[in-house]
C-alpha cells in the first residue's frame, strides 16, 4: 500500500458503530509512527439523524443514508462494517469487489452459509480483510494467553468463562434484530461468540461441545414505532407484541485440544450486570482470573508464592503487557484500561496489515477465524437441540 492517506468509512452509527468511528480517530496516535494517516470520510447509516450525529461527534466528513454509497465512492480505502449481521455478507462482498478493505464486526454472518461465503471470499480478495474479535487485542487476556502457552500455570485443566449482559433483561426492551433467528443466534451468537474467541486465545482450539442447553426467558417483545438504538425505542406505546426466536441464555462445556475441560455460559437477560465478560484459568501449577469490570488487572496464584503465603494476587496491566507499552498515553501500571482501547488496538493492527508491516505481534482474526466460530456455535445449539449430546467441532 503506497497511499499515504488512507480513507475510512464506517458503516453503521448505533453504539459499536460509533467506536469503530473512535477507533480510527485514535489510530494514529498509539504505537509507533510510520503507517499511512487516516482520513475520517464517511460514515454510513440507514436511520441519517444518527449518521450525521457520529459524523459531527467524531470529525468525520460526510453523512449517508445508504451503504452503497460508501461502497460505490472510489475514494474510500476501508471500511468498518457495524451492521446487523445478516447484511454481513452483501456488504462485505460489494466492498472486496469494490477493492477495499474490510474490517467486519462479529458474529461474522447470520447464517453458516453466509460465513462459508465470506471466508471463501476472502481467499481471493486482494485485499485485507478482519473480523471483530477485539478481546484478542485486551493486554490482560493477552498477558494469561502467553502465561498459559509458557506454560507458567503447568498443565491447564479447566478453563471457566461466562459473558453476562443485561441489554435484554427489560421484557419492554423492543424487538430487534438480534431478537429474531434460530437458536444458538440469540446470546451465543451475540456475546457468546466473543466468549468462545476468549477461550480460544486463552486456551487453544476446542476439540468438541456437549452437555449444551438454551432457553428463551422473555418470549415476546414490543414492536417499536419508533427507530431502536442501544436497548430503547423511541415509542412502545401501545405496541404490538412479537415473538422471540432465539435463546436469551446459553450454557455448555468443551473439550479442548490440549486436554482441558470447559465451562461457559452466556446471557443476555442477567439482572444488573450491563457487561460482564470473566474468565479463570486453573492449571496444576497456578491459576488466573480476569474480570472485564476490572480490566486493568489480573489475579494470580501460583507455585511462586512462598509456604503458608498463597493465594490469589493482583497485578496490573502494565507495560510488560503486550499492546499496553505503546498503547497508552500514559502506560504505567495502575492507569488502567477500558474495553474501548482493544478497537483502537485492532484498526492499528489492521492498518499495520493494509501497509504491509510486522511487528511481531498477531494479526487481527480473519473471515476464516469468524467462519471457524460460527461452526463451534452451530454445534453447541446443536448439542442442545439434541438433549447435550457431545459433538466434535468440524
């Protein structure tokens, strides 16, 4: 890539949307210097007050009310895909044919044929394209991953994660899209697909799923006269009610490949807990625990303690950490780390890939990787479907 001004889009203005927009107007200035500049172009949605409203707030050029319109302008260079997922794949395979690049939110699709698509696109693109799996750029889930590949903690033997949220808990919160679709779509496919990544990085691939079970708590929901954004509407009053397709809640274990056992569950309808993403990895020579409400911190127990001293310790992310050394203006432990720096993280890796620069440090996950999530999806609603039954992971 010889341009030195790249031009970025982001298509989709809703909340995620919107740090994606962040994302690209923090890029340039974490790391090292040296990568094409960012020109903020255009973001796209097709509700135009929220459009213009990310566009004002972030320093973006231009408002519109149509994706194509990003797709069809030759001066966009990438582009940022926030969207419901089932227009995923139209999108995507418009702005590949279109020569840009593309970096996708997750689930990648909606359905296992549309993410075969896109991982088969992506193969023959010519140009650089990502899914969304941000967790894989947070420092202390990276720091655990490296802990457990050193093997720091010794032979790991179970690894316990959960993803709690909120968002759905409210039965007046408005039918949307994330509503509608099959089981396994629902909470697994929302939050769960970043807690199946999590385990993945942390622990190593799954082998199989089994003892999977899903309900649906809340079976319908009002339809909004209104335009939905963020959980709310802008009008339920006297609205009609319509059904909920898919699972509120997700539970299941695994198997991985390294011998570990897994235990995981997800929700959308968890009183109170708005984003609650922790993970504990046990091992026959320590254990660690990481907590998305503390993110700047990991706790530690191991074989390194002295007698009758054990148990767990903090340690904060610091700028041992990978990604946090460069990645903060202020990195000095105990500072402290949000979600939102791990978007500013990813469209710095991948704009490092649209140049064509290493710094050793992994590449952001591919259509493959969200492809190869969506099958370990399909086969824990699968194993629930069919009473917990183990399946091996295709």
């Amino acid at each position: 890539m010889s341009k030195d001004v790249l031009n970025v889009a982001v298509i989709g203005a809703g909340m995620a949307g919107t740090t994606h927009a962040n994302a690209w107007r923090q890029v340039g200035t974490v790391y090292d210097l040296g990568l094409p500049k960012i020109h903020l172009h255009t973001i796209a949605d097709a509700y135009m007050p929220f459009a213009e409203d990310a566009a004002e707030r972030y320093g973006y050029d231009n408002a519109v009310d149509d994706w194509r319109k990003v797709a069809d302008n030759p001066e966009i260079d990438i582009v940022s895909i926030v969207v419901g997922n089932a227009l995923h794949r139209e999108i995507a395979e418009a702005l590949i044919r279109a020569g840009k690049h593309v970096l996708c939110e997750k689930p990648i699709a909606d359905t296992l044929e549309n993410a075969k698509a896109m991982a088969d696109s992506e193969k023959e693109a010519g140009v650089v394209t990502s899914v969304g799996f941000t967790f894989r750029r947070n420092a202390a889930l990276a720091e655990i991953a490296k802990l457990v590949k050193e093997g720091h903690f010794g032979e790991i033997g179970h690894i316990d994660g959960r993803y709690w949220c909120d968002y759905g808990c409210d039965p007046n919160t408005p039918m949307a899209w994330r509503y509608k679709g099959p089981m396994g779509t629902g909470a697994l496919g929302d939050v769960g697909s970043h807690l199946i990544d999590t385990a993945e990085l942390v622990c190593g691939p799954l082998k199989a799923v089994s003892g999977a079970t899903m309900a649906t708590i809340i079976k319908e929901r009002p339809v909004a006269k209104g335009h939905v954004t963020r959980g709310t509407a802008l009008d339920t009053e006297n609205a009609e009610l319509d059904t909920v397709e898919n699972d509120d809640v997700a539970t299941f274990t695994a198997e991985f490949e390294n011998g570990a056992i897994g235990t995981f569950s997800c929700s959308r309808v968890a009183w109170n807990m708005p984003n609650s993403l922790q993970i504990q990895v046990l091992g026959t020579k320590g254990r660690a625990e990481w907590d998305l409400a503390r993110t700047g911190e990991i706790k530690v127990d191991d074989v390194n303690s002295p007698a009758g001293l054990g148990g767990p310790r903090q340690v904060l992310v610091n700028p041992d950490f990978p990604y946090y050394g460069r990645g903060n203006s202020m990195p000095v432990a105990g500072v402290g780390l949000t979600q939102i720096e791990q978007f500013t993280y990813q469209a710095h890796a991948f704009l490092q890939q649209v140049a064509g620069v290493e710094d050793g440090l992994p590449k952001c996950a591919t259509f493959a990787d969200g492809y190869r999530e969506m099958r370990i999806a399909d086969a824990i609603a699968r194993s629930a479907a069919a009473g917990g039954t183990r399946i091996e992971i295709q």
